[in-house]
C-alpha cells in the first residue's frame, strides 16, 4: 500500500538531521581512503556510464539512513506504481508515461483503450520511415530537391531537450559520417530569434518540425505564422515544408497545412519528452533512425537500473537522496552542472527547466503547504570555461554549492592537437579530476585570500565517450532522479501551475484590459 | 580619508537590518500607488536606457537607509579613488582602469611612465586601423582574398564578455548594414570545441584573434596550436592568419607569428576587459571601429552616471545596494538574469562571471574572514523561454529569487508577424510587463497548487532598442554595480584567487606527481 507522506513526517529525516555536518569531507578524501572511496563509492549508470559519489558528504552512516529514507518514503513503489500507468500527476489527474517511449519496465498500460508502450512505438516507427523517405529523396521540396536542414519550432521541453540533445551528438554524428541533416531551433517569441534563423537558413531545403501538445502554444504559433510568411515570401509552399508533432486531440492534428503528422499525448510532459517524438522527429531526420534507437536504448537501460529498490545499487536513487540530504539537512540552496564536454553546453539548460520546473513547489500532492525547501536552483556551464568565470564563487564564495561534474575519457571529433606534453583531451580530463580535489580538500595558505576551506562536495558521472546510448542514459538518469526527489518532498513533480498566471496577465496586457501598475509597465513599452 | 570598512560595522547596515521585511510589495505595487512606484522608482542608465525599481521591496524608509549606508561606506569617493588610479585591486598590488578604456571620468592617470587613457585610445585606434585595412581588402590572406570571419581563442574574460557582445549586436548589424565579418570563437580546452568550429569555418578567409593578457593560458596556447595545426594542415600559412592581444610583457607579444599585436595590461581584469582591446579587435573587426566606437560611448555615459554620489540619482549604486540589502539583510541566496531579448543569449553568462568571479569571496581585501555572505549565485536564460523552463521555480518555490528583468520597445531585425491581434514583439513586451506583476503581487486561488503567493522582488532595464551605446551601457552598468557591491563586502573584486588550486593540481595530475584520491580519479580517466 503507497503512502504519500511528506519528508518531515518520515522517522529517518529525523535520524539524517542529527547527520547534519558528520562527514568531513576533506579528512576523507585525503590519503588512501580517499582512494579507496572513488574505488568503492561508484554505481553503473547505463550507457556505459559510471556515477561516482566519493566526494559526496556520506559515509556508511549516513547511506545507511539514506537508504532507511528510501524505504520510509516507497521510492521503488512509488516508481513501481507510477511504471503500471497510476495517476501519479494528481492535480491534471494524469498517468506519467515517458519512461514508456523508451522501453516497458512495468506491466502493460492501457489508457484511453490503447496500450500506450504500443502507440509510443508506432508513433516513432512513423517518425523513423519518415526519416527515412526525407534521408533517401523520396519525401522532397516542391521542386524535387532533398531537405538538407531541419527547423524545430517550439518552446520550453519542445526546445530544451531537443536542443541539448542535437548539440551533445552533432559532432558525434559528424565523426561518425551519420549527420544527415543539420539541425536548427526558434523558440523564443522574440522576433529576432525567427528572423536570425531564418536568414541564415536555406529556405528551399529546410523542413519545419512544428512541436506543440496543446496546439495552442502563443509563442509557437506566432513563430509558425513568421515561418510561413517567410515560406511564401520565398515563393515556396509551407504545406510542403512542414510537419507537426502535437496530440491526437490538437487543433492542428488533421491539418491539411502539414506534411505529415507525429503524436505524443497528455501523460508525457513537456520537460520529459526528448523520447518522444517531441525529440524523435527531429533527432531521427537529423541523425537517422538507428542512431535514435540507440539513444532510446541507453535510456531504458537507466530506466531499468532506476527500478532497484536498494539506493546503495541506483545511482539515480542515491543521487536524489543525497541531493535531498545537501537541500534539507545541509540547506544548501543551488546545485551546479557541471559537464566536461563542450558537446553538452546546453544540458545544463534542459536540466535547469527538468528539475525547477518539477520540484520548484510549495505544496505537496494534497495541496498543502510543504514545511521544508523543495528544489533548489540549477545552474552551469561546460568546463574548463566555468573554471575560468564563476568556479572562484564555488571555491571561496560564502556558500557551499553542491557540483556535478560529468567527464569522459575520448572527444567525440577525434581531433586533437598535443602540446606541452599531453593532448587537450588529457588536459580536460587532468580539470576534472583536480577540481574535484580542490573541492574535496582544499589548501590552506598563510595568505587567507590564497586559503581554500574545502569540504566541498561533488560527484561526478564518467563515461567512456558521449555515444548516443551514454546520452540516452544520462538523460534518464536525471529525469529519474527529479522524480525520486519528487517523491521525497512529497510533491506532484509534473504539473506546473506556477507558469499559468503569468500567461493570464499577458494576455489582458494585449487586450489593454489592466490598469494600475501593469497599465504603467504596458505604458512604458508602448503597449 | 577613505576607510575600508567591514559592512557589519557600518551602523546604518543595523538600522537596515531593522527593515528586514520592511515592505510588503504585493500591497504597495497593487493599484494606483503601484502605478506612481513604477513612474517613480526610475533612473537613467545612459545609453538610452531606464533602471525601474518599483517592483523591488524598497520605499522611502528603506532608500534612506541604504542613502545612509552608501555614505557610510564612501561608496562614490572609493570610485573616484579608483578612477584616479589608487591600487584598488590590493592583492596584486594594481591599478584597476577598465573605466579608462572609454573614457576618462578622473584625473590622468600616469603609471609605467605613460598616461594609461592615451595607451589604450591608442591600442584602439591601432585595432581601428588594423580593422579598416582588413575591411578595405588592404590585408588579405596569402592569395589577396578578404577575409570574411574572425575567430577569437580565448577562455573566462577573453570569451564570455566579447561573445555576449558579439552575439547582442550581430542581428543589429545585419538589419543596418554594418557587419562586416562573421565573428566564432573557440574558448573550452576540450577539442571538440576547436574542432567543430574549425571544420565549420572558411579556413582561407579566417582571421584568428588569439586573446590572453599573460600569453601563458594553458587552454588558449592549446587551442592556438590546434588551430595552427589546422591551417597547416590546409596549405595555409598561419602567421598570415593570427594576430594577438596580450600585453606588452608577455611572451607573445613582439613575436612574428602575429600579423599584428594589440595591446592590454595588468590593470585591466579579464571580466572586465570587453571595452579593451579584448574586445576591441573582434568588435571592430565584425561591426568596424565607428560601431564599437558606439558602444564605447555607452559604457561611458553609464560610467560618469555613476560617479553621481547620490544613489537615489545613480543606477549603479542603487542596483548594488538593493542587492547587498536583498542578499545580507533578506538572505536571499541567488539571483536571475533575465533579458527579454533572444540578442542577450550569453549576456547572463558573462554576468555570471563578472559577479561570481569578482565578488565570490569570503576573505574582505585584507585577508580578514567577514561574518556575512557575499555575492550571490548569477543565472538565468533569455524570457520568454525561461517562462516555459525554471519560472515555475520562480514563482511557486520555496525560496525567493531576486530577478533582473530587460526589455526593449524594438526589435533588432525589423522583421515581425501579427497573429491574434498583435505581434511577436509587443507579445514579448506584455510578457516581460506581466511577469512583473506576476511575480510582485501574485493571486490568491482556491487550490493552493494554483495560488500565487507573490511577494518576489524584481527590477526591469528598459530601453528603445538594443543599440551599440544601450549594450554599452549596460554592460558598465553591471561593471559598475559589482564593483560597488565589493565596496559595500569590503571585498577585493579584482583578484580571482580561487581559480589558482585548481590549476596547481592539473598540472600535477598531467605530470603524473598524484597520490590517493586524485591518482584514482587520474586513473578513472586513463592519464
């Protein structure tokens, strides 16, 4: 029987509190038992990766009420019930379903009469002989030539995910002589964001990729409206440019104005659809099909390692708990991402939407107002650029600010250039693993302003290469993580009630239906 | 007599305290006083832009307070200490002169035997020159053909800042005729940075701008090679195709592997450098010098407004007050960025750098530990995207975020689509308006998930349109505000020591000399 309590209520947040400051992290991770818990402290991630949790603040004693904590709160039955298609977002009274596009952990669902784990596939079956026909030239333009670029035109999951996803493989693809068309995106209502793309855009070959649920979405339809006026204005047809990912139910699902249509539904949320086809249309024209399975398969494998009830052999488990132990019991207020891989530059970004906007709530499932911090702010930046810019804040600043780091031991160009000994790979690697150091331990100095206090704390994710099954993996990981963390603040991690009234209030400003301050800010941009 | 003071021992820093939760915003932003804050609570920037504070937890009581705290703190003299070239960055015994690369708000200022304004209006009129001759086709590559795209290598202030503003001006320049050259840049030590910039770029017709103040950054030199490498690979002989910025002493300086040298000093830090030459080579290069000649004027504008020692009369100093009040008395832990302008891409991650880097310290400028936090955490992404993303944080989270807003009446491009009722840019300008009333007031609803608690202080930054003299102004706005903030810590804001330790154990790792811990993460990673 699922009990949904929140983190205050559970006996173990009591016994974790008294655990507040217990591991010194700079005595621990010096010498060798230092060495032996980056030997010991580390769990398969899928996709080849490894999550490393030596220099976290836990040791025996505090796993061990993590792990009491995991238990108290029903994090694998929860994840169990939520696999089996229960109605785990109360408040839109929704099944959440992304893990199914991906694989089957759980047992069939069937919702709205069909089993979803089958339409999800059907879908990207779809999507993948649509690739398909574009890649070998039997989809073309109206004049008979190929596509060669792909535009996505959507905002928040429609962008982010998709976004970080193409940048982390683009190269990748480009090495491996799979990139079969480039990728671009417009999301922002801002006009200039439609007009930069679409001026560095070839028109005649570019196929829009039109992502919108709801189809209903302001900033996406208005960026619509500015593609096809471009379209036309360049004596081209947008009907056949164009193809729409949406629900069945959309205003924009039968259009005659698309060239094809692909569907997801109500149970996979924005932040959660890069598995679908929010993600798969455009990653599988961009990279083919095969390479999309493959992301999709390191995925499941995240999926299916999350589903071990033993925190101690889940590292999405353990890293929400251990988040959970740095936010409420630490009360640290924010969490850097920290990737060691230009590859990944907007991950950070796509994880900024995926946890903030999931656990950034005040009230628990029932409503009620939670007595303890819920998300925390995520921010970051590739490295080693980070470590020229804001890493002397996490170094020396006044608060501690848990890292994520993420490495791995090849690039993906295979191009390099070796000076003063070593090549920039090796560089990159030899940051890495020294900033975690510098976290860990510190230095003292008879400076104070060259001092470093340590105590830091970090982990960090490696992998051999970023590969598509390691992205796949990566995402998963982290999609499953905000979700336990859910679960242990107790709260319904995949609605967003919290984006509604800023859209109200924008659209009385567009009818002039305000007065009082909000007259006076229209006034001031001459609305 | 200046006197370098602890906040906590300024009295008014007390009696501010005494204010915590002073002003209960949702009730003075709501009717007709709402509307007089926000024509009130209004300041010129320069540039042609506006500061508007209404919607931050401030009212006359709380003005005056920090009125007091300003005076106490000698915020104004210690500009015009520092402008008249006193050793404000006291670590590293230097002179602090970015203010000086446009324009001259202070006495002369004579160190190394030569007026530093006459230096560097000559480095920059070198830099015009040099851009004019490239322009004109008077410099080509080896087979007398122009060059159409420059790259800058650089890392921290030699990427961040000239990126930003870049990327601010390049649909600016577009839409009126004046960019001149596409403008990349290669910065992270990882290869598959250089790499894919490089396999994306016109090699012939490239101009490389190799930007490192010492001439020894470890990533930089990396990155020349590899692009070197690259050029020879391509029959291309490199010292045709690379000048330097660096300063005088530096090893690169008088080398005749450059087309050219431009140069930089010590006084100048790296996050403060986009005025110098820093930014000046590329600037120029891509918009031509009248442009950047612009911008400069901007920033100079925003400069002497802030040499106003009245804060009720000066952006600046307000902005820096109000953030120290929200930080140290509110205990507000984080900050957001948030420009409505698609052009602002990468302006949150300079400021990322420039705030965390100069005031992420816990040491004031005498090696003494203070007793309260100093600079905040810097993040945030382009509205309305984040709308769609991290605002539901924002909004509903349990812990409140101060917010900078950003706005324009125009946009760059001059392209735009109506649909509804009205276009993508006054949708974008209701937005930014209705997100302040939003996050101010908030609304009470029968289901606490949807209910708005409000109460979350913001401020907005508005101007015309994103010219080069209001993207100058801004960027000395911040410059500015961070600098007073370091008065009011009582911090070193120019000297970035905490990136040192990091550096240290790098090279260590690279030269195999590892024990324990780090010798097991050398080892994960295969060095």
């Amino acid at each position: 029987m699922i009990q949904w309590k929140n983190l205050d209520t559970l006996p173990s947040f009591a016994k974790l509190q008294a655990l507040k400051g217990h591991v010194d992290l700079a005595q621990v991770m010096a010498g060798e038992s230092g060495a032996q818990r980056v030997a010991e402290y580390a769990l398969p991630m899928g996709g080849g990766l490894t999550y490393n949790y030596a220099a976290k603040t836990v040791d025996t004693e505090v796993l061990s009420a993590l792990k009491e904590l995991a238990e108290e709160a029903q994090l694998s039955e929860k994840y169990g019930v939520l696999l089996n298609g229960e109605v785990i977002n109360t408040g839109e009274k929704r099944l959440v379903l992304h893990q199914l596009t991906r694989g089957q952990q759980g047992e069939a669902v069937v919702a709205d009469g069909v089993d979803k784990r089958a339409f999800y596939v059907a879908q990207q079956e779809k999507a993948n002989a649509f690739a398909r026909s574009v890649q070998s030239g039997e989809i073309t333009n109206e004049s008979g030539e190929p596509f060669t670029t792909v535009v996505q035109i959507g905002i928040g999951g429609s962008d982010l995910g998709p976004r970080a996803m193409y940048l982390a493989l683009e190269n990748w693809a480009k090495a491996n002589g799979c990139l079969r068309m480039n990728a671009r995106f417009i999301s922002n209502v801002d006009p200039d964001d439609a007009a930069a793309v679409l001026k560095s855009t070839d028109l005649p070959h570019a196929l829009f990729v039109l992502v919108s649920k709801s189809g209903t979405t302001l900033e996406t339809l208005t960026n619509e409206t500015f593609v096809r006026n471009a379209l036309k204005d360049a004596g081209l047809d947008p009907a056949r440019h164009m193809v729409a990912v949406t629900s069945e139910t959309s205003p924009i699902a039968k259009s005659s104005d698309y060239l094809a249509a692909f569907f997801m539904d109500d149970y996979i949320g924005g932040r959660y659809s890069s598995t679908s086809c929010v993600g798969g249309v455009i990653l599988s024209l961009a990279f083919g099909p095969e390479i999309f399975t493959r992301f999709l398969n390191g995925a499941a494998e995240a999926d299916k390692l999350a589903t071990n009830p033993d925190p101690l052999h889940n590292a999405a488990m353990l890293d929400a708990l251990i988040g959970v132990y740095e936010r409420n019991v630490e009360n640290w207020p924010a969490t850097a991402i920290l990737p060691y891989s230009q590859a990944l530059s907007r991950f950070p970004a796509h994880l900024q939407q995926l946890d903030m906007e999931s656990n950034g709530k005040s009230v628990n499932r029932f409503g009620e107002p939670v007595g303890y911090v819920t998300g925390p702010v995520i921010f970051g930046e590739p490295g080693t650029n980070g470590q020229h810019s804001f890493y002397q804040l996490l170094h020396q600043g006044t608060n501690i600010i848990p890292l994520q780091f993420m490495g791995f031991r090849r690039n993906q160009a295979g191009m390099d250039a070796e000076i003063q000994g070593s090549t920039s790979q090796k560089k990159l690697c030899a940051n890495v693993a020294a900033q975690i150091m510098a976290f860990a331990c510190g230095k003292k100095d008879e400076n104070p302003n060259k001092s470093f206090a340590g105590g830091r704390p970090s982990s960090i994710i490696i992998g051999d290469q970023l590969t598509p099954e390691a992205l796949g993996a990566l995402l998963a990981h982290y999609e499953n993580k905000v979700m336990f963390q859910g679960f242990l603040w107790n709260l319904n991690s995949f609605d967003q009630e919290g984006v509604q009234l800023g859209k109200v209030l924008a659209k009385r400003v567009l009818a002039h239906d305000t007065d009082g301050a909000l007259r006076a800010y229209s006034d001031l941009f001459g609305i």
